[in-house]
C-alpha cells in the first residue's frame, strides 16, 4: 500500500535501518491514519513496512 504523500525519501546504501543495502527508504503518513510510517522499497522493488 503506497505512502499518500512521502514526506522524506533516503537512499539506505549500508542497509543498517532497513536490513537491506541498497534499499530506498520512505517516509510519510500513513493511509487513514494520522500516523507516520517508514517503508523501505528493496532492490528486488518488494516493500515492507518498518
């Protein structure tokens, strides 16, 4: 499920926060939810949430 409006976007090279190197981290709120939420987009384009 996409992030609505992405409010940061990070390139995790090392992978220390999203365990994979090389993985895009975003950044936002979350859909109907006035939360906030990080996924990381993996080299293999799957995304979890952290």
């Amino acid at each position: 499920m996409p992030i609505p409006d992405p409010d940061a976007v990070v390139h995790g090279a090392a992978g220390i926060v999203s365990g994979m190197p090389g993985s895009g981290l975003v950044g936002g709120i979350k859909e109907l939810r006035s939360l906030g939420g990080i996924r990381a987009i993996r080299p293999d384009q799957t995304v979890v949430e952290l």
